[in-house]
C-alpha cells in the first residue's frame, strides 16, 4: 500500500480539487449547458420548446432516467455541424481542465444525431478536432468512445459502427447506454463481438438502475473491460468478489444518482463500500450540465455528504481512475507519481 503523508481534514476539499485525475464517464451531449444550447439553437435557427435558458433549466426535474433521457435528446437537437460538435467538446475539455482533469475518456451517441439526419463525419471531426486542440492548448490528453443506444436494436448499433468505421482511428472503443431497465447487454452480444475482433476497447452501462445480473452478462457475454455505473453491484456478494478479484472499474457518477433517484440522498450512497470492498471504483461526472456538477462539484459534494470518506480514498479514488484508463502503462504510471505529488504538497506546513 501507497504511504501517504497525513492530510489535515480541513485541506481536503482543496486536495480533491486541486489533485490530478481522469474522467471516464462523460457523455459528450450532457455537458451541453442551455446557454450554449440557446446559442447554438440560434446558430443553426433550431425552435426550441422552451423560451429561455431558465425556463429550460426548470425542466431538469428528472425522476427517472427515462426522464431524462426525453430532455436530453431534446437538447441534442440543436447539434447540426461538425464546428456545433467541436464546440461542445471544447467547452467540457476547458471546464474538465479546470478541475484538474489529465484524461478524459469521452463518450458520443453518433445514432442520436445520425437520426436527424446529421452526418457521422461531422460528430466524430468535430470531437476529434477539439480533443487534439485541447491536448495542444490546455495540455489534457482525452480520447472517444463510441456508444451504441440500447433502446435501439442491435441491427442498428451494427449499421452505425459500419458508418463509423472510415473514422475507426479516431475513437478508440464501444459502450452501451441509454434506457437500461428492460435492454439487458445481451441484446447486443454480437456487435461487441464483432468489435471486440476489430481491436476496440469495451465499455457498457450496467447496474445503474438495472440489477446486478445485467454487471454479469456485460462482463461474460459483452466481455467488457470496464462497468459504466455498477453501483447495484453491492446486492451480490459474488459480484463482488469477481469485480474485486478481476480488477474490473466501475465508474460512478454520484451526483447523477442523486439526481435520478438511484439514491434518495448523496449520505446513503454506497462509494464508500464499493472502495473498501476493494473494488476499482471512480467518481465521475456522467451529465454534468443536467445533473448539477463536473468532476470537482461530484468529488467535494461526495466528500461532504459522506464523511467516512477521507484523504486515503481521494487518493484510491485518483489513483483508480488513472489504472482504469485506457492508456499506455509509462502515461499511467507518470499521472499516478503526479498524484502523489500532489498529497505531498497539500501535506506541506
């Protein structure tokens, strides 16, 4: 075990901030804020149902995921052109760089635009082109993962990673979301199959809102590497134990349970003991612009709520994030010196 130097608790909140980290459950389309939505809307002369960006941030009165999901797409109507994609991304990469984010690991619903007739050139372009000005400009490194809408069927999750392959080497993996309860991962047994053969990373929501049999069949029918959510994972001790024992992360998004009723309040949430179960358990912040906070607000709100939490589980939980990411072991390893890095200078008098 990594010896870290005593932390003050009242340094903490700044220690959760400040230290390094990686976010591997962001949905591009859900850090699209209503200012920027109202902008674009005007860019791109889309009608909006709502008449200001009040109105609409009133409407975020979620009780479920379905819920949501009804506005979310409505939002993402106002997303038209690759420069619309490449501003979005833009706007997260800075906000995610404030908050200390090295790597981000982003996810983008091609069929949600594909749909409406918007081109897959221009979602992956313009997510693209953000990503590699923001690792120029602002110095975090990010990478895209492609995410198939299970309410859809696995006939069109095959079409759109046909679409996408002339991009194939600008994304780097597959992931599943959307409506979890009644599309359990087997439905798509084959498309994973299929991209697991074409050397794609895999990913999946599972256990959010759906019960633990569906963290199974994601790890032995998608044979995912990692589980989106998973917080249902604590109803089955040998779940567990295989999550615990194989090294599979779950990336937790706090403040988005809260706000889908997964939990009733932040204080019952169970991070506490997934991370002393020994799980590779992550905070991220999944929709931010819906669910009232990005990587920092989800850390220090979770930290507040839950005060068995302390500095040796900041530290866990950073460290997690980085064993998690997909990326080479020398990049891993150098993030993880930072981290620690980090705690020594928050430790200093």
């Amino acid at each position: 075990m990594t010896a870290l130097p005593p932390i003050a608790a009242e340094r903490l909140p700044a220690l959760l901030a400040a230290m390094p980290k990686a976010e591997l459950h962001i949905h591009i389309e859900g850090s699209l804020e209503p200012e920027m939505i109202f902008q674009l809307a005007n860019r791109n002369g889309v009608e909006l149902a709502y008449e200001s960006v009040e109105a609409l941030r009133r409407a975020y009165a979620f009780t479920d995921l379905q819920s949501f999901l009804d506005i979310y797409y409505a939002g993402a109507s106002v997303l038209l052109h690759e420069q619309d994609f490449y501003d979005m991304a833009w706007a997260y990469l800075e906000r995610a760089a404030r908050d200390h984010v090295v790597h981000a690991e982003i996810f983008f619903d091609p069929q949600t635009h594909t749909a409406r007739g918007v081109g897959m050139e221009a979602v992956i372009r313009g997510l693209h082109r953000a990503s590699q000005d923001a690792r120029e400009r602002l110095g975090i490194s990010s990478a895209l993962i492609l995410c198939f809408l299970r309410h859809l069927s696995e006939e069109e999750a095959f079409a759109t990673l046909e679409e996408a392959m002339p991009f194939r080497g600008q994304f780097i993996g597959v992931g599943l979301d959307s409506s979890e309860l009644g599309h359990p991962p087997e439905k798509f047994a084959r498309v994973f199959a299929r991209c697991r053969e074409l050397g794609l990373r895999l990913v999946a929501h599972a256990g959010e809102e759906g019960p633990p049999a569906y963290i199974w069949s994601a790890l032995d029918v998608l044979k995912v590497e990692r589980i989106d959510h998973g917080v249902q994972a604590v109803h089955d001790a040998a779940l567990m134990r295989r999550l615990a024992e194989d090294r599979i992360a779950l990336t937790v998004c706090p403040l988005s349970n809260l706000k889908l009723r997964v939990f009733p309040e932040l204080a019952q949430h169970n991070l506490k003991a997934l991370l002393d179960a020994g799980l590779v358990a992550t905070v991220n912040s999944d929709d931010p612009a819906y669910f009232g906070g990005y990587m920092n607000d989800n850390l220090v709100q979770t930290f507040a709520a839950l005060p068995q939490l302390d500095a040796r589980d900041a530290w866990q939980l950073a460290h997690n994030s980085f064993e998690a990411s997909f990326v080479a072991p020398d990049v891993r390893r150098a993030w993880q010196e930072r981290l620690l890095g980090s705690f020594e200078e928050a430790a200093r008098p």
